[in-house]
C-alpha cells in the first residue's frame, strides 16, 4: 500500500520574482507577460520571450486599457493587473496556449464626428486594442500583411478615438499636433497612427509612401505616422 499519492499536493508555481521587464528583456517572465497580455484580447506578436517592438505597443495599450501609467514597462502594478486577470493557478497546467486570444470580429457602434456632428459608426478591432471604421480596418488589415510579407512591422498605434480621447489630446497637445475635438479623423475610425515607422527615410517610411495609396490610405505630410483611409 504505497503513500506515494501524498506527492500530488502540487506547489502552485507563481512566478518566483517579478522583475521589471522592458523593452529589450528575454526571458520565459517575458513570455508568460505576453501571453497574459494576449488573454486580455491586445495583440503582442509571437510568445517569444522577446521584449521588442510588438511587446512594448502591446504593453503600452494593456497599461492604457486597465488605467495604469503608460510607461512601457512591466513592474509591479502591471503584473498586478496582470495575475487579477490571469486565470487562477490552481491548475498546475493553467497556462493555456492559444486558448482566449484575440478574437477578431467583435464590432461595436461608436458615436463618430464629421466636421463636428456626430453620428453612429460601426468600428472594428484592429488588434492592440485600436478600433477602425470596417471598410478601413479591413484596408489596414490587408495593408499591414503586405507590409508584413515585405518584411515590414505595421502596428496600430492610435484609431478610432471618442470625443472625451479628442478632447483629452487636444488639452495635451493643443493645434496643430492634435486636431480639434470633432475634426479629427481618428474620430470618424479612419484615421491610423501607425507604430513601428521610426521617422520618415526609414524602410517602413519609404514602404508606406510608396504602398498605402494601393490600400485607400494617404499620409499626413506633417506627420509621418498618421494615415486617412480616403478609400
Ligand atoms: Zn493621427
């Protein structure tokens, strides 16, 4: 009659310590991050272990969603959220890959502005928690893949933006960098602000003025980040 079973008391594993992960980390924490991120629906790029550029737009966006201060970096108010939102590790085998991710589809009706009228749009996820009109998230979507197969990393940095996000640029940042509340095109969910572009002359730069007009978008000359989806 073996005792042997008394073994099965599984030593719930939490993460031994929670360091600060930033830009640049590698490390299994790193990975175990970017899948919490990713259960919480904000895209993050492949489960790596590797802390780039992706990991940082997916971290910034998950710090925005929870209300946390948007510094990029995991510490300890991050992992906080981060384990509230984790599925309790009583389960020794909890850490589920590919189960809960992002799903797209999920649409929402959003009060848009039109040289300041509003009206009801539809307006679809576009990953890191950015949302687009649907014929221009589906223009960005087929944009980003071509981008993609040419080696280029678009991310959606800034969509579709409610009138109180307007109104909170505009205090930030006044004219010209951010348009008047009611005047933006963020506001009618066909604009983009587009991470992983870095300046203008750069490969990603160069690819988009010579590409986006083929997807319907059109750069903003002053800013080399921001995209009108002008069909
Ligand atoms: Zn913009």
């Amino acid at each position: 009659m073996p005792v042997s079973a008394a073994a099965r008391h599984s030593h719930v594993s939490r993460p031994s310590s929670q360091s600060l992960l930033g830009y640049g980390a590698r490390s299994p924490q790193v990975a175990r991050m970017q899948q919490l991120i990713r259960n919480a629906g904000i895209e993050v790029g492949p489960i790596d272990g590797i802390f780039g550029p992706k990991t940082l737009a997916g971290v910034k966006a998950y710090q925005a969603s929870r209300g946390l201060s948007v510094d990029g970096i995991v510490g300890p108010q991050t992992w906080a959220a981060l384990q509230r939102g984790a599925p309790q590790s009583s389960r020794p085998t909890a850490a589920v890959d590919g189960a809960d991710t992002f799903t797209p589809g999920g649409s929402k009706q959003v009060t848009a502005y039109v040289n300041g009228q509003p009206r009801t749009i539809s307006v679809v996820p576009v990953g890191n928690g950015q949302y687009l009109r649907g014929d221009a998230a589906r223009a960005w979507e087929r944009m980003q893949a071509a981008a993609r197969a040419d080696g280029i990393n678009l991310s959606a940095t800034s969509g579709f933006r409610t009138m109180a996000e307007q109104q909170s640029l505009y205090a930030q940042y006044g004219s010209p960098r951010a348009a008047r509340p009611g005047y933006s095109n963020h506001q009618n969910g066909i604009a983009m602000d587009i991470g992983g572009v870095g300046g203008r002359g750069t490969a990603a730069d160069r690819w988009l003025l010579a590409n986006a007009s083929r997807f319907g978008f059109r750069n903003l000359p002053s800013e080399y980040w921001h995209y009108d989806y002008v069909g």
